[in-house]
C-alpha cells in the first residue's frame, strides 16, 4: 500500500526574551491560530489550501488530489461546496487589506475553476488539473512576503 505524503509546516516562534527562536511543526488543526494577524491567516489559508488540492496522493500516478477535485464530482452540490470554500479563502485575503486587484484576480480564480468545474466530465477532469487553490495561496504568499515579512513559514 502506498504511503501518504505528508506536508508538514515547520513555524519559527519568537524569541522570548533572553532566549532564541524554536521551531515548532504544524501537524494538526488544534495548531491553526485563530488570531487576525497576517502570520495566522496565513497558516489558515495554507491548511485550507493543502485540503483543498493536495490531501492525499492517488496512487499509481503520485498526483496530489484535494476535496476541490473529489467533491467536484458530485454534480452541482459538490460545485457549489468546493466554490464556497475557494471563497473562503479569498475571504481570509480580504482580511489581510490586499489590494483589490488581487482579491478580484483571486475570485476570478475561483469562478473559473466553478465555471469550467461545473461542465460534466470535462470539467472533473480540468478541477483535476487546474488548482484554483493554490494560485491563490501564491498570491496571498506573495502579498505576506512583501509586506508582511515576519508571517513567513519555513516548509520542510
């Protein structure tokens, strides 16, 4: 049986006073903070992206699959399902203040991949291939990194 491949996060906590920084994993959801800070919403945006594209490994072919491109094949609820969590992350970038030119580009990133979704067959296949999720998490990654560089996580 082939194994899971398994995304750890590895976050740098801040030094306490007198003391130097620790790493610490990320390995379930009792550790996503529930904080507004960038550093928190970015942990929370990675998790929901990593259940969202790439959750498990299909085995034989070693593509990582998510819950976007399973619940995609239930005909229009999964859809809908899978556009309100891509949302949600679009949602936790409006909280971060990003421009409105990204947060557009990010929601056309999810209608598109809905859009196209919703075609039978052809657009299980493409909720497959085209990961809405993680564009999105590229660009939220991008917007912390330049004004935010203290929220950065190291991935090992």
């Amino acid at each position: 049986m082939a194994e899971m491949s398994e995304t750890k996060l590895t976050v740098i906590e801040p030094a306490a006073p007198g003391g130097a920084e620790r790493p610490r994993r990320m390995n379930s959801v009792q550790d996503l903070p529930l904080g507004k800070d960038p550093g928190s919403i970015r942990r929370r945006i990675e998790a929901m992206e990593l259940v969202l594209e790439r959750s498990f490994v299909i085995p034989g072919i070693n593509r990582p699959v998510g819950l976007d491109a399973i619940i995609g094949l239930v005909p229009v609820v999964g859809d809908i399902i899978a556009m309100g969590m891509g949302a949600w992350i679009v949602w936790e970038a409006r909280n971060l203040n990003m421009p409105k030119w990204k947060l557009l580009r990010m929601a056309g990133n999810v209608a598109f991949d809905s859009a196209v979704g919703a075609v039978p067959m052809v657009g299980d296949l493409f909720d497959f291939m085209f990961r809405s999720n993680t564009r999105n998490l590229r660009i939220v990654k991008k917007h912390l990194d330049k004004h935010h560089p203290g929220s950065k996580v190291i991935e090992q």
